[in-house]
C-alpha cells in the first residue's frame, strides 16, 4: 500500500521529473546533430553547386549515405543528417524505454519497447 | 540555387511556427509551397513534408517536454497505434487506392471540426471522467499553463475511441506523408478531452515517431531529396523552437481558433482528393 501512496505521490509531482529532463536534453542533442550536419552539407552544396555524385543522382541505401558522407560529397553529407534526424524521434522512444526501467515502471518499459521494435522493424520493411 | 533554398527556408520557418502551436507537421503549408511555389513534383514534396513533420515534432517537443506540457504516457502509448497503422499505410500505399479512405477520414475530420466548434467558449475542458484503462496506464496529468497562469489538473476519457482514431492517423500519415498531426489533435481533443494545449504538445511529441516509422521507407525508394529537404529541415527546427514558446502563451481559445479553419480546410482537402477533385 505505501508502494501505491508512492507512486502516486511520484505521478502528481509538480513540475518536469526526471523522465521529462531525460528525454528534452536528449531531443535537443538529436536535433543539434543532425542540424549541424545538415547545414554543413547544404553550405557544402551552396558554395561548390556540386553535390558529389553524377547528374542528379544521390544515394537512397544508409550504406552509400553514409559512404558519400565521409568522402565528404555534400550530398551524402546532407542525407547522413536528414538520416540522423529521422533516428532522433526512434532514439528519444529508446531512451524513454531506458528511464523507465531506472524508475521501474514496468508497464511502460513494456509499452516503449514495444513502440521501439516497431519502429525499427519499419525501416526493414521498407527493404 | 541558394535564393530559392532561402525561400524554401523562409517558408519552413512558418511552416514550423504554426505546425508546433497546432500540433500539425507543417506539411499542410509545405507540401502545397512547394509544388505550387517551386515547382516541386508531389513524389519529392511529399518526402520533403515528412522530414518537416520529423523536424516540427523534434524541434517543437524539446521545450513542450521540458515544460511538462507534453503528457509523455499518454504520446507513449498511443505511438503503439500510430506505428503500427503508420507501417500499414506505407505498406498498402502502392496497393490499394486510397480514395474511399480519403473520404471517409475527411468526413471524420469535418465532423471533428463542428465538434470543436461548440467548444470555442470553452478555455478547458471540464467534468471530465477518469476512463478505467485511462487509470489503470496513469494517463491522467497536469501542467503549468502560462496563458492561465496556475497549474492544470487533467482526467482522460475513452481510451478506446483515441486509440482507434489514433491508428486511422498512422495509416493516412504513412499513405500521405502529411495529415496526421490532425487526426492525433483530434483523438486526444475530442474523443479522450485532453486540454488542448497537452493535445497539440502530445501530438507533437506522437508525430516524429509516427513520421520517422514510415521515413525509411520513403528514403529508400529516393523520395527524400537532398536539395529540398536539407533547408525544409533547418527552416522548420527554427520555426518550430519559436512556435514551442508562442504556443504556450497563448490561451487555448486562441489556439482552438487557429485550429478549427485549418482542420476544415484538410477535411475539405482530403474529400476532394478522394473524389478526384482538384482544389
């Protein structure tokens, strides 16, 4: 019974817990990333008017994204931050996963996780 | 190239802005500005709207959570609805035609229009009853509402019914690319009567998720195109930082206003496109 009190003293706190921090500082970091990322390959491409491949190819496989990337072709660069921008939603369901097993609340471990397989099953369906 | 990536950015910042105040992705504003304004095709509009969804709902989420407007329990269990009903969309997109589900869901739509239209006295929503599943997943919050200036208690009814409508909207989004930001506003509004602000923010927070489940697909069939997506992205992130501390402001009334013609105008929109009409 003190167990329930507790817990329930813990959902009506005011104020941001330690899940809301977790989870902001950790969007914040994503989109910081993938930002910078992205505007470096956009300035790339801006001052070169090259995009590092042939006509108006660019690569669509995470493999040759990330190739083009480190051989710094703007367009690579530019693909490797939209990729990490789309893996900052995905992280940030991973990480909630995490600081719910740190305060033990199960049933909501079970419920990240399960969002999180999903969403990483999706971008094998895709292949 | 770099005047029409500036204008392509000045857009996306007012995409932002308006996207993470509504809990819309902005695709309403970007889709459409790019193929009417830049001569866009739709297959590249389309990839480009859901990186501006992804980047709305990132970019916004960081203050909203921070702020404790954004109910994280509830955004995390609905996600189970939208993934799945996201990947469904992707997955049936080159299957089946999706006029009759244009239709239907622009019907719901305008129906959830007049709904909220009977609500815009309403500051928040009142006598609302706690539903037993609502309970049991401790859905039920509270926030800071700085318009208001006190704190928000908040009860969550029919569970069910948002869950449902929640997985309609993963299906459209992953059709689409753009429509969902709707569909989750509405859910929580006006079948589970969240306050507004905690639907939009939620919604919000759903949205990256929803988007980056049916993104993959979208990159590997090369609808993500460099050039367009790389300033939608940057423009909507800024827009969507300025919108996260507007929207907080500003007293949900306000907000429901804004909200209403825009929901309109999607239900519209959606009807014509499964009529074959073009708007």
């Amino acid at each position: 019974m003190s167990e329930l009190n507790n817990k329930e003293k813990q959902n009506s706190r005011k104020g941001p817990n330690e899940v809301e921090i977790f989870v902001s500082q950790s969007l914040r970091f994503g989109v910081l990333l993938s930002a910078s990322v992205i505007l470096i390959g956009l300035v790339l491409f801006l001052t070169s008017g090259e995009g590092g491949y042939p006509g108006e190819y660019y690569p669509t496989q995470l493999k040759e994204i990330f190739a083009g990337a480190l051989s710094l072709k703007p367009f690579g660069i530019i693909l490797a931050g939209l990729v990490l921008l789309i893996c900052t939603p995905i992280m940030r369901v991973g990480i909630s996963a995490l600081v719910f097993l740190k305060e033990k609340d199960w049933l909501y471990v079970g419920i990240s996780t399960v969002v999180f397989l999903i969403l990483v099953s999706g971008f094998f369906f895709g292949k | 190239m770099t005047i029409v990536a500036i204008k392509i950015l000045l857009v996306s910042i007012s995409a932002g802005i308006l996207g993470s105040i509504l809990g819309l992705g902005g695709g309403i504003i970007v889709t459409p500005a790019l193929t009417l304004l830049f001569g866009v095709d739709i297959q590249h509009a389309i990839g480009a709207s859901l990186i501006s969804v992804i980047s709305t709902s990132s970019g916004a989420a960081i203050a909203y959570i921070r702020d404790g407007i954004t109910n994280i329990r509830v955004g995390m269990f609905l996600e189970i609805a939208t993934t799945v009903g996201a990947i469904t969309g992707a997955l049936i997109a080159g299957l089946i035609s999706p006029n009759l589900l244009y239709i239907i869901f622009g019907v719901l739509l305008l129906y959830s229009a007049l709904a909220m239209l009977k609500k815009t006295k309403e500051e928040l929503p009142e006598e609302v009853p706690l539903h037993n599943v609502a309970s049991k997943l401790k859905l039920q919050g509270e926030y800071y509402d700085k318009a208001l200036k006190k704190q928000v208690s908040y009860n969550v009814d029919n569970v069910y019914g948002g869950f449902g409508v929640m997985y309609g909207a993963g299906v459209i989004s992953g059709l689409l690319g753009i429509g969902s930001g709707s569909f989750k506003v509405m859910a929580m509004d006006v079948f589970m009567k969240l306050p507004l602000k905690v639907s939009s923010a939620t919604s919000n927070f759903m949205m990256g998720v929803t988007g980056a489940a049916s993104a993959g697909i979208y990159l590997y069939r090369g609808d993500i195109s460099p050039i367009i997506s790389a300033p939608v992205a940057i423009g909507v992130l800024i827009g969507a930082t300025i919108g996260a501390k507007i929207m907080q402001r500003l007293k949900s009334k306000t907000i429901r206003k804004l909200f209403i013609p825009v929901l309109m105008y999607v239900a519209l929109q959606m009807m014509a496109q499964g009529l074959g009409v073009k708007l």
